[in-house]
C-alpha cells in the first residue's frame, strides 16, 4: 500500500548541487519538526503530527455516526476551507453504501446556493455538524443561524439536541452555545490549524457518516508517519527538497495533476494546502490543478507550448477501481477499430504516460506520486504525506507554513464592510 514517489524527470532541471543542499535541509527540518515542535514557539500549530493523537473522540464519533446513519436522510456538514476539504474529497471518491445524503454548506456566500441546501432539506430527516474553530468566520456562522432556524422550526428543543453536533476549540463561542443547547461538541484541538485537521475530528465523524472506514484512515496516516520517521522525511523531504530547488530555479507554478476524476476533491484539498501554507512575502509556487483528460483540451495547450514557469507533479492511481472494454463494432465504421477490445484503464494509462512524455519533451519538470488504489488507507497515507511535505516545503521557503495573516485580513475587511465591531 505504499506510495511511490519518482523525481528522476524533474531532477534534470534542477542544479544538482542546490537539489542536494535542499535535501539536506529538508531532512534537518523534518528532524527538528518531530523533535522540537511540541516545545518550540517557532514551529506553530504541530498537534496533527502523530495521527493516533490527532485522531481523539473516536468512540464517542463512532457512537453518533452510527445514530445518524440509522436515522438521518441527509447529513449536512457546515464548514469552509480546511474544515471540510480532506473529508468531502474522501467522501466524494469512497463513499460507502447506505447512510444519509451528505450535503456542503458554510462554504460560500451565495443565497442561491444556500436556498437550493434549504430546499433539498425539504421533508427529510436532517442531522448537522458545524465546524468552526473558534465561531469567527463569516461563512459557517451564517448557515448555522440559517439552518437553526430552519430546523427550529420542524424539530423540539430535545430533538434538535440529537440532531445538531459542534466542532470546535474548547473555551470558544461554539462549546458555549453546545452546552447551552445540549448539543454534542467535537473537539477542534488547538494545535492543529484547518488544513493540517484531517486525522482529527474535524474530519472524522463526516467519514464515518458516510460509511468510510475511519481507523483504516487513520492506520494509513500512522503508516506513513512511521516510515516517513525511519527514512528521516523519506519521499516527504525529497518532494519538498525538489520544488524549493525549481523554485530558486524561477519556476513559479506547480500544476497538480490527476487522471482519475475521484481525485478531483483531493486536488482542491492539496490546493488549500499548498496555498495558505507557502503563498506569504511573495514567495511559494503557485499551487494549480488538472483533471485529465478533460484539461488537456484546454490547459493542456499551456502545458505544453506556454511560459516554461510550470513544474507537474502526477497523482496516479494504478487500481483503476473499475474494468470496462470497447466492443468491437466494426460494421459501424467509426474508424476507433484500433481500440477495440481495450480496457479503459489501459486507455487512459496511455493517454497518462504519453502526457507526461510530452510535457517532459516539452520542458516541464515532470514529478510523479503513485498510489495503489483510491481506498481509506491511501488516503491517509497521501494526506500525512503531502502535509508533511508542505511543513517542511515552507520552513525551505522560509515562511510559517501553520499561519494565514493574508488570510485574516481579508476576513478584517470583510468585517468592516458588514458593520462587525
């Protein structure tokens, strides 16, 4: 089940000497992260570093996820950004069978997006969970007054008890009203900001709604961890070594690229990852994605033939999940005789390997991350993975890669355009 990484395309571009510094870096950081950064002020927000930590409640998660799935007909997860993101990408690649619909809110300001969520809301029997750390952004404050009033007004006191579940920081806002109300609250630890929350409540009850197995998770983010801690930063140290040394090479955009279209979420969860972590003091590559072989009729043209500023990193799967073959039809006379009796997996690994002959032909640095199938414990895996690698990636860059000051001051600005004291 483990991920292979392979840089021997991408190696090419870089200058030897700065790629080899940077790997040696790279590996001191990792040592310092999973040393000091418990005790140092310097290393920010670590508390997702050790998977079974992170991975608290999951009892009482697994108790609760089990009532919603005997009683809900649609579970709706309120959050935005890292609260929602490694949970929706697994859920919209895996989801079990059974169990209630899932449904995304506090993740947009749109009052039509948010009418057509209350109208799909309509005669079921709704459960909700609101993710806010500490109940100070905009988004999922505002659908949670929306949805509890919508659900005031069709359930009792009790039964909205049953019905509401909070995620957040303990002494916050949110744990006050969970325990005005009776609702049950979820730990949104302290140390461990949005986009590192995957191995921690944040995520957990949402995969077990969905009937995703949640300690094959967390196993796989464990396994990662423990070879990655071997291997003092492993793949993980070699992939954040690489992009620091393109970066000093002047490229300036990585695309995240993926043939499988169950990805596509994974990709937008990577793509926050990445962003928020490195984009500070005009530094950090510019995170962007693929889903083929859709783009390549579009930003494919770009790869190939545009500015020479992009490195592509390959997410491939090689259990395709699926089997399906062209019939043969030639009485039809389509002139696709060629394919006939093709499994589509071996179509698309290669129209896969033939893009990425062409955009190494074409001068882009070409990184490939290999998955073996799209299951619970990849996952974990390929998250513990790429968030290692962006700690380490930003302390190369030399930013804080746990804070988001740009962040923030939209969100001040934001305020002062509402009228918020």
């Amino acid at each position: 089940m483990k991920l292979y990484l392979n840089t021997d395309l991408a190696r090419r571009y870089a200058d030897a000497g700065l790629l080899e510094q940077e790997r040696l870096r790279a590996k001191d950081i990792y040592r310092e992260l999973m040393t000091a950064g418990e005790a140092s002020p310097d290393w920010g927000v670590t508390g997702w570093l050790h998977c079974e930590e992170a991975a608290m409640q999951r009892a009482q998660i697994a108790e609760k996820a089990k009532e919603i799935r005997q009683n809900a007909d649609v579970f709706v997860l309120v959050g935005v950004g890292g609260s929602n993101q490694a949970a929706r990408a697994m859920i919209e690649a895996l989801k079990g069978e059974g169990g209630p619909e899932i449904l995304y809110a506090g993740n947009t300001l749109s009052a039509w997006e948010l009418v057509r969520t209350l109208q799909k809301l309509e005669g079921k029997s709704v459960y909700i969970n609101v993710i806010a750390k500490n109940f100070e952004t905009l988004e999922p404050g505002s659908h949670f007054r929306v949805l509890r009033r919508w659900m005031s007004e069709r359930y009792t006191p009790d039964e909205m008890a049953r019905r509401v579940v909070l995620t957040g920081t303990y002494g916050s806002r949110l744990e006050e009203i969970a325990k005005e109300n009776g609702y049950l609250f979820l730990s949104f630890p302290e140390r461990i900001g949005g986009r590192y929350s995957a191995f921690s409540p944040v995520a957990l009850l949402a995969l077990a709604v969905a009937g995703l197995d949640v300690e094959a998770f967390v196993a796989g983010g464990s396994a990662m961890e423990a070879e990655l801690t071997a291997e003092q930063g492993g793949i993980a140290a070699e992939y954040a070594a690489l992009r620091s040394a393109l970066g000093q090479k002047g490229y300036a955009i990585e695309m995240l690229a993926a043939f499988e279209p169950r990805l596509f979420w994974a990709q937008s969860w990577w793509k926050q990852l990445f962003g928020e972590s490195e984009g500070k003091d005009h530094k950090g590559l510019f995170p962007a994605t693929m889903t083929n072989s859709e783009d390549l009729h579009s930003m494919g043209q770009y790869m190939q033939e545009g500015r020479r500023i992009l490195i592509e990193t390959f997410l491939m799967v090689d259990d395709p999940g699926a089997e399906l073959r062209v019939q043969s039809d030639k009485a039809f006379g389509d002139r696709f005789d060629y394919l006939d009796g093709m499994d589509f997996a071996n179509i698309n690994r290669a129209a896969e390997k033939a893009t990425i002959q062409a955009h190494d032909a074409g001068g882009v640095p070409c990184i490939q991350l290999r998955l073996p199938r799209l299951n619970e414990e990849t996952y974990g895996r390929m998250y513990y993975f790429f968030m290692i690698a962006c700690a380490i990636s930003g302390k190369l860059l030399g930013v804080d890669p746990f804070d988001q000051n740009g962040v923030e001051e939209y969100k001040r600005s934001m305020f002062r355009a509402l009228g918020k004291a």
